[in-house]
C-alpha cells in the first residue's frame, strides 16, 4: 500500500517515468536503459533495472513503453507501462505537452528462498505471486528552449497486491495522489560550457486526518563541455548528495555515471552507497539534425 515510483538519481535522463507528457519531446526514436543499485554492500538492497523506448508518430503525437524490474529483498515489482503525449503548438517559442500513462504492475515475494529462525513457519511455506494490475497517470509539459517545468501524478491507483484487487479515489487531493514537480533551464555560460540546473519535487500527505505534507525534493546543476563531457552534483532531501558524469560516446550513444551517499547519516561506511548506470542510444533520422546539446531537459 505505500508503492510508489522508482528512485532515480538521472531522473533527467528518465523524464518519461515520471511525467508521460516528456513522451516525444526529443522528436526522435531513442532508447535508454538504466541500472541502479542502493547499498551495494548490503545483501538484498534494493536494485532497479529500466528500459525505455520512445519515438514521435505525427507532428504532435508521440508514444512510448518501458519494463521495470525493481527488486528489494524478496520482493520483486514488474512493471510494464505505455505512454501517449499530445503537444500544443500555443506559440512558435512555447509548447504544452499533455501526456497519458497505462501500466500493469505484479509483485512476486520469494518467501520460500528465506533464511528462517523458524524453518517450519507456515507462513513461508509459499510464495507470493500477483497477477498483473492496472495503474494510470497524466502530466503536463511546458518548454521553450532555454527551460521547461512538468507537473504530474503518475500513480492514480492503488495495489492491494495480496488479494489481487485495485483501490482509488477520484479525488485528487493530495492525501490520495502524489504530485511530481519538475523544472529546469539551460544557461550559455562560454561558447564551450553549458550550465543545467534543474528541480525534481514530490509532494503528498499521508491521511486525511494528519495534514502534514510530505515532500521530497532533488536540486542538481549539470555543467556541459564542448556538447561532450558533463559533470554535477545534486543535492537531495533526507540530507543526500549525488555526484553525476556523463558522456557523449558517439553521435548515437550515450553514458552516464552516478553516485550517491547520505551525508550525515553513521551506517555509510556500511552500505557502499547508491550507483547508477545508464546507457541512451539515438537512432539516426535522416530527416532531421540531431536535437542541440541547447536542449534544457537533459545532457542529450
């Protein structure tokens, strides 16, 4: 009951998991895969993979679909999701983008492969296996060349994965949904560097009864050199820090590195930190120039 989207510290790279109206919004076909592992020192932490695909099919349509696969302990989420995105052309230098999600989700819980205190408990005798259920979302996109801003609720479902059953309200207040806030803008410091800096906030409230918000929040500012090189740091809530490099390989691929730690917290020197490692390829289109490294959203 408290499931939520993945945590991604190259969500720059990911806009389209969090908001489907990113869907599209580099006007070619681009695949990207993603692995992240938290606390690599600790057996069973939690390890995510992501592959995505998305690709214009009109002048303002676009689609997309991504597999998830997030694993913590015995606990394993799958995830198949499409995306569908419709941009206005409101003004030659504006554009608003309106995105759809549809997603099955399906928890697996291996009790049977646990080590137990008690071998004969019953309650491990059998695994856990959901069947697929459905989840929805929408966001909105607005960008022009030199910044961008999303607002978005990725999840309007909830899981009750045990008796196999959905539950939801169609309220929207924020003790039934999260919100997902996004923005960023893209700065000529020289002919040769780039600034990026861009937000990534969530925000809900646990009940009804108890109207303290919930937020999380990442700040993170990218330096881009000669369209090739980028290096950053982010800053998250729950006293976090990430440092972030990237690469252009070629014209069509893509990498990017993360790291990240908690910084006051004592049990770091256990838990090795969170990684991350991602991979972007963007099939040639002859019909068009390659979006410039101008672009706000993203070291692309």
């Amino acid at each position: 009951m408290a499931q939520q989207e993945a945590l991604y510290t190259h969500y720059m790279y990911n806009l389209m998991a969090v908001n489907p109206a990113y869907t599209g919004y580099e006007n070619q076909l681009t695949a990207t895969l993603l692995h992240r592992s938290q606390w690599i020192t600790i057996p069973g932490a939690p390890r995510n993979q992501t592959f995505s695909i998305q690709a214009p099919f009109g002048k303002n349509v676009s689609g997309g679909l991504s597999f998830v696969n997030d694993q913590s302990g015995p606990e394993r989420n799958v995830a198949i999701k499409a995306y569908y995105s419709y941009t206005i052309r409101s003004e030659e230098k504006l554009k608003i983008t309106f995105g759809l999600k549809a997603g099955l989700n399906m928890l697996q819980i291996g009790l049977t492969n646990l080590n137990l205190d008690n071998p004969i408990d019953p309650s491990f005798r059998k695994n856990i296996e959901s069947v697929f259920l459905p989840n929805f979302g929408f966001g909105i996109f607005a960008y022009t060349d030199q910044y961008y801003f999303g607002v978005s609720i990725p999840d309007l479902i909830q899981h009750d994965y045990l008796n196999n059953t959905i539950f939801s309200s169609s309220s929207l207040a924020l003790h039934s949904k999260k919100y997902y806030l996004i923005g960023g803008a893209s700065f000529s410091i020289t002919d040769r560097i780039l600034l990026k800096p861009s937000g990534f906030i969530g925000i809900n409230r646990s009940n009804e009864i108890n109207p303290h918000l919930l937020i999380e929040a990442d700040i993170s500012s990218m330096f881009i050199i000669d369209n090739k090189f980028a290096g950053g740091i982010m800053i998250r809530s729950q006293n976090a820090v990430a440092f972030l490099v990237g690469v252009i390989l070629t014209k069509e691929l893509e990498f990017g590195y993360s790291f990240d730690m908690l910084i006051t917290n004592k049990t770091n020197v256990y838990k090795g930190g969170g990684h991350e490692i991602i991979l972007k390829y963007n099939f040639k289109n002859n019909q068009r120039k390659r979006k410039d490294i101008t672009s706000c959203s993203a070291f692309q």
